[in-house]
C-alpha cells in the first residue's frame, strides 16, 4: 500500500509524551533502587544498571518517532481495511469488511489533550486498530467502515 492515508502530525507529540512518561516511570523505579542499595548496602550496579536502561529506552523511542511516522499508513477500499506499518519490520494488515463486527473510538488523557482519537475495528478474532486520528475523521472512519460492513454479506469477498 503506497498510498493510504498517513496520521496526523499530533501523534509524534503523542509519542513524545509517552517516552516522557516512560523516563519518569523509569527515574522512580531507579530512585527506588538507589534507596534500597543504600538501605541494604548492596553493590550500586544494580541502579545503575537500570538507569541506562531507562536512558537507553527512552532515547530509542524518541529516535524512532520520525521512523514510526513515516511508515504508519492506513486505507479503507469496498473490500477491506488495510493498515501499514514499518520498514524493518513492515506489517501489512488486512482486515476484510465482512468478518468486521464493532468499530470504537477510544481515546486516552494524552489524547484527549492532542484532541486525536483511536479507531478499534474489531472481528471475531482480534482488534486492529488505527491510532490517533482527527475525532472529524474517526467519526468518519467509523461511519464507513460500518456502512461497509452492514452492506457486505458473509459470501462477499
């Protein structure tokens, strides 16, 4: 899928704040370990360790923002739905629109301040989801795919 549709820019400060998230998760549980060494003279090696890890994490997850932006894309055609992700490691979904039976529109604290939305389509089997889109064009996700899905007979496709 070349084309498709790509997410809004919002979600790379989305993702930010989760790698944000992430180091104060991080910096807590290594505060903790310094405690506890101290507490109970243990080698430093054990915090240390982990708040390399917690750098290590957190520089990672801010590099591949431009990565993850790039290659997240997502379409919607009469047949299915399909989602895109990934140049290392690409992901091709297709999800066809007759085996859909729920979409839902979710949406967390972070994105509820960036004003995105998520589209979970759901089959028998499992969810897929398109993460953080516009709430004009989650509302408008939604309405298609279950139009599609409400049209489409178990023999189609």
């Amino acid at each position: 899928m070349e084309k498709g549709q790509a997410l809004p820019a919002k979600i790379k400060t989305v993702w930010r704040m989760s790698a944000g998230c992430s180091f104060v998760v991080g910096a807590v549980i290594t505060a903790g370990l310094m405690a506890t060494t101290k507490w109970w003279q243990w080698s430093p090696k054990f915090w240390l360790i982990f708040a390399v890890l917690t750098v290590l994490d957190v520089v990672i997850e801010l590099a591949l923002i431009p990565y993850r932006y790039r290659f997240w894309r997502y379409q919607i055609s009469a047949q299915d739905v399909e989602i895109e992700s990934g140049f290392f490691f690409h992901q091709q979904t297709a999800i066809p629109i007759n085996r859909i039976q729920n979409v839902t529109l979710e949406a967390g604290p972070i994105l509820q301040w960036q004003q995105l939305q998520t589209v979970s389509i759901e089959t028998a089997a499992t969810t897929h989801k398109i993460k953080s889109v516009l709430p004009e064009t989650a509302a408008q996700l939604k309405q298609q795919i279950m139009t599609l899905a409400l049209e489409a007979t178990p023999y189609d496709g």
